[in-house]
C-alpha cells in the first residue's frame, strides 16, 4: 500500500515529527512518500529529514493562490506513484488535496492536528478547512476535544477517527547530564530547579501566562530558572516582559532547538499555559522522560495529563493557579518523582508509533474497500481500546475548555 502525504511545513514542528513517526512505524508492505509546498524555500528542513528517514521526497512546484494547478499537480503525482490514499495535514494540503484526490480517485484522510485562530488570515483558512473537512472520506482528529470540534463544524460523525498523538518513547530512556550543565550556563548563575516550556512563540501558546506565572514563583523561590524552546513572532514582546518582570537571567529565551528532547529529561518541571491545543506532543515527550507536567486544561491535553497523577491541570489564562502548582510541584520531591513516573508508565502503555500505526493501517484498510461508505472502523479496534475512548470522552468532556 502506498500513502502519500502532503505538507505545507514551514518548520519542522509537530505535524511533521508526527507522520514521519507515523511512516516508520508502519509495517514493511506501507510505503510513505512525502509531497510538500515549497513554503518559499522553509519546507527543506522536513523534506531533508524525511530523506534522512529514508522516504521519497517531492517537492511541488505549484502552490496557492492557483487552487486549480496546485490540485492538478498534485492529482498527477498521486496517479504517477499509484497512491492508494492521500493524508493531509492542514488547511492548504486539505483544500488542495481533496480536490487532487477526487481528481485521481484515490480516498483522501485529513489529519486535524487543531486549529490556533493565531491571526485574521489563520481563522480565514482554518474557517475554508471546517468546511473542506465535510467533504474528505475520513477525518482522523488527534485527540477527543478535536473530534468534538470537528463534529461541530458539521462532519459526519461516521467520518471521523481518534487515532491520538504519539511518540518513541524509548528515545528518552538515557539521560545525558551534559545538556543540564549546558542548561546552566544559560542562567545569570545555578539554578536548583529549572522548569521548562516549548512552543512556537505564537498567541495560542500563552507564554505570556508562563512568564508571569515564573514571576510570582521566582518571588518565592529564587533558585528556580525559566526555559522556554522555541522561536516565534512574539519573541521580542516576550523578552520585554521577561525584562520588565525582573526575570532576566532567570527566565532564557532558549530558541529553536532540534534537540529538545534531549534537554527535557534534565528538566524538573514541564509547562503547558497554552489557550488551545489538538494534543500537545512537548507534554507527551516530557512524561516519557518521566517530568511532571503542568497544563492549562484546553484541548486533549486533559486525555494525557491526568491531574494529581503525572501532573496537574489549571485553567487557562489564569497564572496564578499556574504558579501555585508549580510550586507545589517543586516543594515535594518523591511526589514529583512518583508524578514522573506515572507520566513515563501512561507514555509507554498508550502513545506509541507502533500502537499508533496499527490503528492507521486499519483505517487505510478499510478506505481501500468498495464498501468504504459503510466500513466501520470502530470493528477493527479492541474492546479495551473502545473503553479507553470512551472513558477519556467523558473525562475530557468535564475537564476541557477550548
């Protein structure tokens, strides 16, 4: 079976580790080939990585705002390589790609990673994706808050799937204490705790809650250091606050770093103090590296981070609950520990590549039946698996805001 994939990645970023994970993790008779928009030239960073994984890479030469040749380039692709389906990840390669897919007569799955509304041009398309998401033969949302979002938007329930966000968990087994010390020396000097947080420094992400909740624990404890990975638009405004709260040298502005993962597990504490979410990959890889996690309680994040268990949920917009549980966390260390591992256990049991990639080989399965209308596949899921859905429904339906 060959599935393609078409992107529009900017960055290296979640959705882009998610189906590279995804395509190596899928058994030998599934090829995963790669197509991807030129994003003026920012696409390389993933399409370079997925020829590192070993996948055929194309990169297309048409784009928006011509719809109809960006289709028709992509529908002849899809005919050359003989793809049995086509998976979309986000509002360009939707709309473009259910038009090339019903062109090839190939089944086309949108992957619904979450929706940020970070700007009027973001909520346009992401508005153009609702209605897109009607017409695709499945929607595969990443966690159950997301599904619930699409079922709002108007898509069949029968047309959608939770298949949740995973990662390799045995990536973060060994901790190198080089990246603490190289932590450190970020700092204006030693800390005895460091909480970390990473995200595109983008509105959705509210790093701004983060910074002033670090302000309040900084007060009390000054011995804690603030890193926060990534790169943004709102990097400047988030290193004027950070002076203006008298964090310099306390809270680091780390950057973009591909190795993040790497620094994680020498990390005490993670943060989460985002608006909304799709499932948060930063907190599923901080419990696999056996950190505690602190979350606003938006999106699917409730589905992973279970409060007083791996970690403690507050509400969003809100930093002073923020900081509280930071300093509960930080006060206790076995509790911290016994959180920790909790997270790691949680991780390993159900947010693997492998158990991730049986659930999407059951559903291109069934999209390559003449029946696919009618294939069910909720059928090809275990009782336990169908039990653990429901429970996180009911669950996250108490707990969410988003």
């Amino acid at each position: 079976m060959r599935i393609v994939h078409l992107m529009a990645s900017p960055f290296l970023g979640g959705p882009e580790r998610q189906v590279l994970g995804l395509a190596g993790a899928l058994s030998a008779d599934h090829e995963s080939i790669f197509l991807s928009f030129a994003e003026r030239g920012l696409s390389r960073p993933f399409m370079e990585q997925a020829r590192r994984q070993g996948f055929e890479t194309i990169e297309l030469t048409r784009n928006a705002p011509h719809i109809r040749r960006a289709a028709r380039e992509v529908a002849d692709h899809l005919t050359r390589l003989g793809a049995d389906v086509l998976c979309c990840s986000g509002y360009k390669p939707d709309v473009i790609g259910w038009r090339a897919a019903r062109r090839a007569g190939v089944p086309v799955v949108a992957i619904s990673h979450g929706w940020t509304a970070a700007t009027l041009k973001v909520r346009l398309n992401e508005w153009l994706d609702r209605l897109v998401l009607r017409w695709m033969d499945r929607v595969v949302c990443v966690s159950v808050a997301q599904a619930s979002r699409v079922r709002r938007a108007g898509v069949a329930p029968e047309r959608i799937v939770v298949i949740r966000n995973a990662i390799d968990p045995d990536s973060f087994d060994k901790i190198d204490l080089s990246y603490r010390q190289e932590m450190q020396t970020w700092f204006a000097r030693p800390r005895t705790r460091i909480i970390a947080a990473a995200g595109r420094l983008s509105p959705e992400k509210g790093f701004d809650q983060f910074i002033t909740a670090a302000a309040q624990v900084a007060q009390q404890d000054a011995g804690v250091g603030f890193v926060l990975f990534g790169e943004g638009p709102l990097r400047d405004a988030l290193a004027g606050q950070i002076a203006a709260c008298g964090l310099a040298g306390t809270f680091i502005l780390a950057g973009f770093r591909s190795d993040v993962r790497r620094f994680l597990p020498c990390c005490d504490l993670a943060v989460l103090s985002s608006w909304t979410e799709g499932l948060p990959v930063i907190v599923l890889e901080a419990l696999a590296a056996g950190v505690p996690v602190v979350a606003t309680a938006v999106g699917g994040t409730p589905e992973v981070v279970r409060d007083g268990v791996n970690g403690y949920l507050v509400p969003p917009g809100d930093p002073a609950a923020l900081a509280r549980r930071m300093r509960d966390v930080l006060a206790d260390e076995a509790r911290r520990h016994a959180l920790g591992e909790q997270g790691r256990q949680l991780i390993r049991e159900q947010f693997t590549f492998a158990a991730q990639a049986r659930e999407y080989q059951c559903l291109f399965s069934l999209l390559r039946s003449p029946l696919v209308e009618r294939a069910d596949y909720g059928s090809c899921r275990s009782p336990s698996e169908r039990t653990s859905e429901a429970s996180v429904r009911e669950a996250s339906g108490l707990q969410t805001t988003d």
